[in-house]
C-alpha cells in the first residue's frame, strides 16, 4: 500500500501518515492541504471532482471545519486518501493538484479555542523539583494521583516559523531585596506534544478515557517557551502566567491520530493505581523519538514513550469536573525528558538550573538563537513516519 507519488513510498511521508496542514501559494487563498512525500495534495479541487460530501471542508483556511465532523468522518476521508495516493489508476485525477511542498506558505492550521498544558514526565518534574527545591521532595504529593496542569493562552499559538520575541516581565534573583522590571535572561523551550480536540462536548460532560479517539483528531509537535526567571518571581501561589503565555508554537502539520496506531506502547508504570476515571486499557503510550534542535545542532533526544501519564488521562481530568471541550482545543503533554542528561526536554534540566553550562557553554537562549523540534514515530508500513517540525528564532526584547 505504498504511494505511487514520486518519492513518497517508503519515506517518511508515505500513505501511513498524510498529516493535514494549511497552505497558501502566492495570492491564492489558504486552503486546507494533506503532505505526501515532498508534496502538498491541494485536496479541495479533488474532493469537489469526486463530489465529496465533506468536500466544502477542505476549501477552508483552517481545520476546524473538518475536526467538528466527528470520527466517523476522520475515518473515511482518510481511507479516502490512502485509495487515492496508493491506487496508480487515481494518478491523472490527483497528479494534478500536487504542489511542491518548497513551493507553498503553511498557515496556522488551526483555530485555538482553549489551551491546557499539562506537566506528564516523572523525570522532568522531578528533575524540576530537584533543581527548584533541593533539601525537599521533588515532587508535590498529588502529582502521582493526577495530570497537572494549567490553563494557557489561546491567542499567542502560532505556527511554526514565527518569531518569538524575549519577553519582559518582573524578575527578582534571589539575593535582590525586590523586584526589577526587564528583558528575561533566562529564556528557554519545552518540547512537548500538543494533542488537538475536534469533537466538542456539553458543559457537564465527562470524557472517559475510553473515547479519547473520538475526541482527539491528532498530534502536533509544540514548544512551550518558558521565562523562567518570570515564572520564578510570579507563580507563587497561582502557577504559570506571564513567564508562559508570551508564545507557544506548534508545527504547520497535524498527524492524525489514526497514523499512530503503530506507534501505541504500554506506560512506564503508575504508582499508586490511578483512580478509576483516570483508569486507561493499555496501550495508552506513543513511541515518539524527539529531538531538540539549537542551531542546527541535536542537543537532546527526548523520548515520549517515557511519559508517566497518557493523553487520555489528560483528557479525562480535563473533563472530569463538567468543563466542556470545543473544537480547536489544544492540550499539551508538559515537557518530554527522559532517564539519560542527554534526554532532558528543557535548557532548564540540560544546564541544571544555569549551573552546568552544556553544548557551546551556554544555559539558556540567546537572541539570534534558532530552536527546531522534530520527532519521528513507527508506521504501519514498517518504517518510521515524521511529525511536522516546529521552529522558531528568538528575536530581541523590544
């Protein structure tokens, strides 16, 4: 079932994962397109020939139209694809609309409704706890009975290729009598997974953990920039607030979560036993291989596998209480780390707090620096399927 377009059978953008993306060329209108090899599928025209029903949805500057259709649309338009890049007698219908993907702008592919970050890894909290609070417990007494996390900021999502400016905010160290007003110094990433919700629910509706597929359209790789010298000051008592809500970046594509049927694993292991709303039929792990990028160098190669806590898990707590999910939701999995130094998700863990110096003796981003996330995932042809990269430059604080 490879694809008979040039150059796509057996890579990493073969028929077993068409990840969904926004697309404009020149003046013409963003639209919504699917990537196969090194190429875009303009899919509206196509769709509008074979007289498809959801046809309308791909002629969209953005993919929210076609998440609020549900799973049971998701299901067939994708087979739908598959038929037509795997089937040689549907290559004059297609052939057509395939744009090279180095010819084309991706847009936003999404409308951020909410934005949740959670904070999963055992091994970044605790790596966190023990840099933050040495002569204590890494780690808060609930974080082993439940996903934690916070409520983030819808508006400042962007694509990748966006800039991110240094922002500025209080910051106090820790032998200042008070606070100064500035640039962070200590600006820094998170790579993590961002999951997308396309089927909404009612105000009062619970998500179990068995329908997070009928929820969750797919993934997409996010980096989640932190000040941390403005979280430090600012987050007693309340959390993160304005040392996180300056950007958030996410990928230009969306795997769809059914591309990662091959990739699913058992978790590492939960102790104590969840209790029974967070209860999950394994396996309710991915086996992503991340990689963090600083100027065109791998720093570290985060595993998700290693992740404590499952993405529906994470749904299942943002829901528990009754709050609702809407179309364009956005929940983040926290920072991947794994057990190894060279594993760690964030510059944070990589310098240890800015005491250990790592890759070209910095700690944390410096203006002009560019960061990239890319990560990799087993595909049901054997091979090994790509997620869209997420970059970005750090730009000077205005």
């Amino acid at each position: 079932m490879n694809s008979w377009v040039d150059g796509a059978a057996g890579s990493s953008y073969d028929v077993d994962n068409l990840p969904y993306g926004v697309f404009s060329r020149g003046d013409e209108p963003a639209r919504v397109g699917v990537r196969i090899g090194d190429f875009v599928l303009d899919v509206a025209p196509v769709a509008a020939g074979e007289m498809l029903e959801s046809a309308h949805v791909f002629e969209a500057p953005s993919l929210n139209p076609l998440l609020a259709l549900g799973r049971p649309v998701w299901g067939s338009v994708r087979s739908w694809l598959v038929g037509l890049l795997s089937d040689e007698t549907e290559r004059d219908l297609v052939e057509p609309n395939l744009v090279p993907v180095d010819d084309v702008q991706l847009r936003m592919p999404f409308e951020v409704a909410d934005y949740v970050d959670f904070y999963c890894s055992l091994q970044h909290a605790t790596n966190v706890g023990r840099i933050f609070r040495p002569d204590q417990e890494p780690l808060k007494p609930n974080w082993h009975h439940l996903p934690v996390g916070y409520h983030g900021r819808a508006g400042t999502v962007v694509v990748s290729g966006s800039p991110v400016r240094r922002p500025r905010g209080q910051l106090k160290p820790a032998d200042a009598e008070s606070p100064t007003y500035g640039p962070s110094e200590r600006l820094d990433i998170e790579a993590e997974l961002g999951f997308l919700v396309g089927a909404p629910t009612a105000i009062g509706e619970q998500v179990p953990t068995s329908a997070f597929a009928d929820h969750v359209f797919g993934v997409t790789l996010l980096n989640d920039w932190s000040a941390r010298d403005i979280q430090a000051w600012e987050y007693v008592p309340l959390g993160p607030f304005l040392g996180k809500s300056f950007t958030t970046s996410v990928s230009g594509w969306v795997t769809p979560l059914a591309a990662l049927d091959a990739a699913r694993v058992e978790l590492p292991g939960q102790d104590p036993e969840p209790l029974p709303y967070l209860a999950v039929e394994q396996p309710a792990g991915y086996d992503i291989d991340i990689e963090v990028v600083l100027n065109g160098e791998v720093v570290s190669r985060p595993p998700y596998s290693a992740m404590y806590w499952a993405a529906a898990q994470m749904l299942a707590h943002l829901t528990v209480n009754g709050a609702s999910l809407r179309t364009g939701d956005l929940f983040a999995s926290g920072t991947v780390s794994g057990d190894d130094p060279g594993q760690r998700g964030s510059f944070l863990e990589l310098s240890w707090g800015g005491k250990e110096p790592f890759g070209d003796g910095r700690t944390f981003l410096r203006d002009g620096d560019e960061v990239s996330l890319r990560a990799t995932a087993p595909g049901s042809l054997g091979g090994r399927i790509a997620l869209g990269e997420v970059t970005g430059r750090i730009e000077p604080a205005e």
